[in-house]
C-alpha cells in the first residue's frame, strides 16, 4: 500500500511542475519581447555612433561617444586668463594632452580633465604675469627736488587660487558652457614711493651739503672717464628716506655712461 501511495504521489506532481515550467517560458518570452521592444526604442532615438545598452538588471544606458568627444573639444579650447587690460592665453594644444576619456559608473563615456598636469603649466604663466613694482623716482634739478618717473603697482600670481580657477572653468566647459575669460589670482605688490608720495615730498627736500672729490686724468682711469661717466649719470640722484642706494642699480650699463672707456 505505502509503494502505491508514493507512486501515486510521484505521477501527481510531474503535471505541477510542466505547468511551473510553462509559466517561466512564458514569463521569459514576454521579458524578451519587452527588451527587444525597449532595444528598438532606444535604436530609434540613437544617433549615428551612440550605442543603446543594458548596464545590468532594469538599468540602461547610452554610450555616447560623440558627446563625449564634443566635451572634450571644449574643454581643450584655448584658456584666457585676463587681469586689467592685460590677458594671456594657455593655448588648448597644452591643455589636450591633460584629457583623456573613462567609463562612468552608468557605463557611459566621459572626459576627465588631469587636474595635477596644470602645474608646470600654471608655472610657465606666472613668469608672464609676475612683474615687480615700479617706484616713482626723484631727482636734483638745478638746484632743487623734483619728482620723476611713474610708479606702478606690481604683482604676484597665485598659483593654487589660478589653478583652482582654471579648473572651475574647464569643469563648467564639460557640462556644455562656452569658453569665458579666467580672472587671473594675483597678489597686489605696492610701490615703495608712488608718484603721489613722490610729488608730495619733492618740495619739503632740500640740499644740506656736498662735497667733492679729486682725482687725477691718468691712463688707468681712461684719462678720467671711469669716473666722471658713472658721476655724470648720478649727478642730481636723490636717495628717498628709508630707501638705499645700489649703486649699480642706478648706474646701469656703464659703457653707456658718457666718456668711459674699457
């Protein structure tokens, strides 16, 4: 009797399981033709070149390459970096070579910018933009001080704050802005005197003493012209308060001073 009930148990259930096993093939094929359905949607919004695909599970994608080699031309464009009327330009063939291209954690492709290759490049700016300050000058003139000279502000780049503005711009390229003008990140450098201050003091000075000094016309001074050339350029020199005097800087090129021989 027990032999029976189990062989009467065991041909109960093969229909069961042909019945699960239909309902699965079914329920597969109509997954199929959902994706093929949702495959040809996707085809049909594609452009040439962009690629429908399913990342895994319910998730799918486009690869657009040719979007990503739009971003990339623009981020690679030509980075103008302006302060005042002055601008200079790091030409986008330097800035190519920092971009290459990655798959995104949707599966899709994506320029990245090498943010540390901005370095040198950054660098090689700051010599163009750096320049020192210019002081006003004063200067001994039949008998009394004048002002002479402009004096200018100078300036120094800031290479972190220039490189992380750079960046910000390269970044806002990527998600489709169009290519603006970078404000340069420089420290102001002020003048020592500045031609206001220069003009303002220039009639309170006067001369308190002199002196003089002899020597002899000899061969060895080039008959006196070794001296009188470089006192002909600093006659009327005026040393500012708190400044100090460098001779050669003052001088400059000594076989442009008058009478001076090699």
């Amino acid at each position: 009797m027990a032999r029976y009930e189990r062989a009467m148990s065991h041909s109960a259930a093969a229909p069961n399981e042909e019945s699960a096993e239909a309902a699965l093939r079914a329920e597969l094929a109509q997954g199929d033709a959902v994706l093929r359905g949702l495959g040809a949607l996707m085809r049909s919004m594609s452009r040439e070149g962009d690629v429908p695909c399913r990342v895994g599970g319910e998730e799918f994608a486009f690869i657009l390459p040719e979007t990503a080699k739009a971003d990339a031309e623009r981020m690679a464009a030509d980075v103008v970096v302006a302060h005042g009327k002055d601008n200079w330009t790091i030409a986008g063939t330097s800035i190519a070579p920092l971009i290459s291209f990655s798959t995104t954690t949707d599966g899709s492709i994506a320029p990245v910018f090498a943010e540390s290759g901005l370095d040198p490049l950054v660098k090689k700016l700051a010599k163009k933009i750096d320049r020192p300050a210019k002081d006003a000058g004063l200067k001994l003139v039949g008998g009394r001080v004048v002002a002479t000279g402009a004096s200018h502000e100078g300036r120094k780049l800031n290479a972190a704050g220039m490189s992380t503005a750079i960046i910000s711009e390269i970044a806002a390229r990527k998600t489709g802005a169009v290519a603006s003008p970078v404000e340069a990140v420089v420290k102001a450098i002020a003048p020592k005197l500045t031609t206001a201050d220069a003009k303002a003091f220039a009639p309170k000075m006067k001369v308190i003493s002199s002196y003089s000094v002899w020597y002899q016309h000899i061969i060895n001074n080039h008959f006196g012209g070794n001296i009188e050339g470089p006192a002909t350029v600093l006659h009327g020199t005026v040393v500012p308060a708190g400044a100090k005097f460098d001779f050669w800087k003052e001088v400059g090129n000594l076989r442009n001073a008058p009478g001076v021989g090699g």
